[in-house]
C-alpha cells in the first residue's frame, strides 16, 4: 500500500501537493463521488444529518484554528457564532437579507470581534483567557438579547431563505449540497493555513512562545491574525447557521453550544482539521445515535422521558473519557491504525514524520 | 437605599460561598473548577434526598448532605482528577466541565427537571424580617449571610491554625516540597475537594430553601467565577470584597438599569478586572507574561 512517503520529493509541486499518491488520490475522488451522488441513495433524514455535520465542521475548524493551531484557548466560541447570526438577523431586520451581504458582513463583524479580543488576549494566559473569552460570550449574549428584545418579536427573529437574484436556496438538497461546500471549502483554508507561514508561526506559539519567539515570529500580530481567522470563519458559520434554520434566537447559543464545540476538537483530536470534522460528525450525530439505539433496543415505554439526560450525560461521559484516555482523539486513533497497517510487522517507522 | 445594602449583601454571602470552592480548589491543584455551580445543586439535592426521605428532620438532613457532599467531592478528585495529573491544566479543567455535565445528567435521571422545594417537607419557614432602617429580607437571607461569615471564620482558623490547614497551604504552594516534608499532597488535594464540596453543599442548600431547587442552579456557578477572579484566584481573603464589589454591581445595575443587565454585569466586572488587574485584587502576580 502506497502511503505518502515524505522523503523524496524531487520537485516543489510535489512537496506542495496536498494529495500525493495514486491511493490517496483515488480515495478521495470516491468521496468527492459519494458525496455528490448522495441525495439520490440517501433518505432526506440522512442527508439533513450530513447538513448538519458540514455545518458544525465549519465551526469546529474556525475552532481548532485558535485552539488547536494557535494554543489559544476559548470559552466563547458560541458568542462568536451568535454574534454572526445576529449581524444576519440585523442586515435582515434592515431589509437587507441577500447573503451576499450577510456572509461578508459577519466575517467582517466576527474579525473586528476577533481584534477586540485577541489585544487584551495578548496578556493573558490559559486559564485567565478561558475566563476572558467566556466573559465575552456572556457579553455579546447580552447585546444580542437586547437586539432580540427591541426588534425582533420576543422569542427571536425569522430569516427568510438567502436568495441570489432569482434563485432561493431552498429544501434538504440544495442545503446539503451548499453546506457541504462550504464546510469543504473551510476545510481545504484550513489545511492550508496550518502549512501556510502563519500556520507554522501559530503552532510554534503552540509549543513554545519563548521559544517562538527567540527565532523571530512576532507572536503579538500572530496571535491576534489567529483570533481574526478563527472567528471570522466562526461568525461566517453562524450567519450560516441563521439561514439554515430560518430562525435566531439567543437561546440557541448558551455556554452548552461553546462546550459543544470544544468537545468537537477534543474528541477529533486538538491540532488537526481531520480530527476537527470527525469530532464533529461524532458530536453531532451521537443523540441520534443514542436515539436509534433506544429505538432498536425496544425500551419500554416512558422511557423518552430519560432520554435527554442519558444524551446529555453520554456527551459528557465521552468528553471525560477522550479527555482522560485518548487525548490525541479520533484522529490519534486512526493514525495508530494506519500505522499498524502500513507498518507491520514492524512496530514504529524508521523516523519521525509529521502526518 | 438600605434595602439595596441589604441585597447587596445577602446576594455577596452566597456568591462569596460558591467563590470560596472555587478558590480553595484553585489553591490547591491550580485547577478552575467549571462544576463548582453543580457540586451546589448537587448539594441541594442531597437536602432533598434527605427531606424526603426523613420528613420533618432538619438537623439530620442538613448533616447528611453536608457528609455526602464532601464525600462527592472526595471521590471526584480521586476518580477524574487525580488521572489528570501531568496532563496540561486545560484539559483538567475541561474534565470539571464534563464533571458539571454529568452531575446535572444525574441529577435530572434521578429527580426531573421540576422544580423543588425542600423547605416545607423540613417543617420549616422562611418569614420576611424587617431589618433596622426599613430593609426587609427572608430569614434564609439572614441565615445564608451568617453561614457565610461563619465558614470564612472557620476556614481562616483552620488554614491559619490548625496543623492540617498549614500543610493545606504548603502543598498549593509547592507540591514538590511539601512531599519532601512528608506531608500526603494527595490526601490535601482530597480535601480541597472535599471542602469544595463542603461550601457549594451550604450555598446549595440555602438556595434551595430560600427560592427554588431545580437541576440548571449550576449557572449561578458562572456568575461566582467573577468573584473569584475579582478577588484574585488564589486568594481566599480576596472573595470578600470581590463578593461585595461584583453583587453590588449587580444590584445596582438591575435597579438602575436594565434588567437583563443581571446575567452579565458580573461578566463585565470580570472583564474589566482581566484587563487592568489580571491576578485580582488580592491574589498573587503569577507568570502572566506580556508579550
């Protein structure tokens, strides 16, 4: 099996090239097949599921940006999306629903955001900026609850489905195939931008900011650029969210949503837009799993009263036990598979090679 | 205005309660315990526990849920944080969340999500007083104000005083070291917890007999972490006034404000405590390094 090889490169294509073997190539047009022949196998059910795993991987990969690449942490990654809903809402109470608006006009919003917090963020650390970051998101609820209250009607505001000309984005289909470009799209930035300058200047920040330091990065601008990305991209996915689900509220987006996310890149494994997705198809997916475990398992009746708390501690017990027991993730898993594999019946590869 | 000094004051006592767990445990394991609010509804629940089960009991109910909520919090360090030793702090932290998200799951299995009040199947009341000067309050404000003076006092003395409370401090201070002394970290970093424990049982269970018991109390968790931090982190005396300054901001601002100012004033002491005086009030300067 021919697995990418690393060493020899003889170009600087080739170097460059995100997908290098036959394999890997081959793999890969079968997805991008899969995906596009889809709605015609899939029931609708299925696809809304995919819907919102492309969506979630959206903000789960603006997440790992400042989390996984930058080392950054933060709790208010839900008032970042809350905060690009609500620029939609606001352009839609001002009759101005056209997504080409809302779109920009929330990473624009999400990346002055990503200013105001990444400054202050440059004094402070760990867990200060946690606090920091979840004080924020309290903040921006505020404002967005204030802009509810005085506009919207009481419990939220309607966005109409996004329109291009005469075209509307409208039913299962067009969302999942929209969605799911998106969500490749930001996947393919991402990968990029953690190979791109800033990405290595991110992750050297990452492991040591003394040391990155010392070799010369200029980690104020640096960690700031990574706020500005992260939550640009976060606040393109809450304007995203707002037309998919036709409606805001600023219930939707409490401290659980923030948890949610962080949860999404443990599990997929910290550092990786591969582990991001993965995290957030596990995350998303895990309540309808449970829900058609009980539903095979024939439970008697009564029993949907217990299932929002065994959901919501099954979320919470894998969190602790990825966070315990597999702190690389899904994705540190599937690297010791493929290892396994490509390397039997030897046990470690000759030289260290990132992957 | 003496009836805004006395909210003000009655709603610091049990802001100052949750802080305290948060702080001891951060002394101890440099760990910000996410779960505190939960460890209190959890408290409050084992009052109810113990209401339903030995009707018209207080002392004993009180008794029970204080022991087993210091057991709880004995047992979740000694299950879920003792294996994070060694990982990085955030993850510690993220297992706190984990912890709150399962409490809360629990707590809904076993009790639903109605709402409770386990005063009257104590036998007891809850009558307004009227204060001197015009202030009126119910008597489980007076009460949640004395058990908070109550247990600073007691935790002063014992950190202070007794030979156990000492060692307590050596260990936050430099576990290495007070290994080296001899003295069992593990069994300290346990009794944080436990303690922990201790004081978010009592803010849990004043709560629930002066307003309501229901599983998402565990908010009121957040809003204490801006005492703490006001107060400084590490810093056991500064989450007094910490308490102080952050429940009157909030008083002041739901009477001549808005309303919904409520839910993040706290958050906006907070934040402008992070950008001028990052290590609190009262706490220590530690590495926060500038770039």
């Amino acid at each position: 099996m021919a697995l990418g090889g690393g060493y020899f490169k003889t170009t600087y294509d080739g170097d460059l090239a995100l997908v290098d073997t036959r394999l890997r190539r081959v793999t890969l047009a079968a997805l991008v097949v899969l995906l596009l022949v889809l709605p015609r196998l899939a029931s609708p059910f299925a696809l809304d599921l995919v819907t919102q795993v492309a969506l979630a991987a959206v903000g789960a990969l603006a997440l790992n940006i400042l989390t996984g690449f930058a080392g950054q942490v933060s709790l208010g990654h839900a008032g970042f999306i809350a905060a690009g809903a609500f620029t939609t809402a606001v352009l839609v109470e001002h009759r101005l629903p056209s997504p080409l608006l809302a779109l920009p006009g929330a990473a624009l919003v999400g990346a002055a955001l990503g200013v105001v917090v990444g400054i202050p963020a440059l004094r402070l650390k760990g867990l200060y900026l946690a606090l920091g970051t979840l004080a924020l998101h309290h903040v921006v609820l505020y404002v967005c609850g204030e802009f509810q209250n005085h506009w919207g009607a009481n419990t939220g505001v309607s966005i109409p489905p996004p329109r291009l000309g005469a075209w509307v984005l409208k039913g299962t289909t067009a969302w999942y195939y929209a969605l799911t470009a998106v969500a490749a799209i930001v996947l393919i930035l991402s990968v990029n931008l953690q190979r791109s300058r800033a990405g290595r200047a991110w992750m050297a920040i990452r492991d040591r900011e003394i040391a990155a330091e010392s070799v010369g990065i200029d980690v104020a601008r640096y960690k700031v650029l990574a706020f500005v990305w992260s939550s640009a991209l976060t606040a393109v996915a809450g304007a995203l969210f707002a037309y998919q689900r036709a409606f805001v509220s600023v219930e939707a987006f409490g401290f659980f949503l923030a948890i949610e996310y962080i949860a999404m890149i443990i599990i997929g494994g910290l550092g990786s837009s591969l582990g991001a997705v993965l995290g957030a198809a596990f995350v998303t997916l895990l309540p309808y799993g449970i829900d058609a475990a009980v539903a095979g398992l024939r439970v008697p009746g009564g029993a949907e009263y217990y299932l929002f708390p065994v959901k919501f501690g099954a979320f919470g017990l894998l969190m602790a036990v990825f966070l315990v027991f597999e702190p690389q993730g899904l994705v540190g898993i599937w690297r010791r598979i493929r290892n396994w594999f490509s390397l039997w019946p030897l046990r470690y590869r000759p030289l260290r090679r990132a992957s | 205005m003496t009836q805004v000094l006395a909210t003000t004051v009655v709603v610091a006592s049990l802001y100052a309660l949750l802080a305290a767990g948060y702080v001891l445990v951060y002394r101890a394991t440099r760990v910000l315990n996410l779960a505190q609010g939960d460890m209190m509804t959890l408290g409050g629940y084992f009052l109810f526990l113990g209401a339903t089960s030995v009707p018209g009991a207080p002392a004993l109910s009180v008794a029970a849920a204080i022991v087993l909520s210091a057991l709880a919090g004995f047992v979740i360090y000694r299950v879920l944080l003792r294996p994070m030793a060694g990982h990085p702090i955030f993850a510690a932290v993220l297992v706190t969340v984990t912890l709150g998200i399962l409490l809360r799951a629990a707590i809904v299995l076993v009790y639903t999500d109605r709402i409770r009040h386990p005063l009257p199947l104590l036998g007891l009341a809850n009558p307004p007083r009227r204060l001197p000067g015009g202030a009126v309050v119910s008597t489980f404000d007076l009460l949640t104000v004395g058990v908070a003076a109550l247990l600073f006092v007691a935790l002063f003395a014992f950190l202070r005083l007794s030979p156990l409370g000492i060692q307590m401090r050596a260990a936050g201070e430099k576990a290495l070291l007070a290994a080296q002394r001899g003295i069992n970290f593990q069994l300290l970093f346990a009794l944080s917890w436990a303690l922990a424990g201790f004081a978010g049982a009592l803010a849990g269970m004043l709560y629930a007999s002066n307003v309501r018991l229901d599983p998402s109390l565990g908010v009121l968790g957040l809003k204490a972490f801006a005492v703490a931090l006001v107060g400084g982190l590490d810093s056991l005396g500064g989450v007094i006034p910490g308490a102080l300054i952050v429940a009157a901001v909030e008083v002041l601002s739901v009477r001549y404000g808005d309303p919904l100012l409520a839910d993040v004033s706290p958050f906006l002491c907070l934040l402008a405590m992070l950008l001028v005086r990052p290590w609190g009030l009262f706490g220590t300067k530690e590495e926060l390094e500038r770039v």
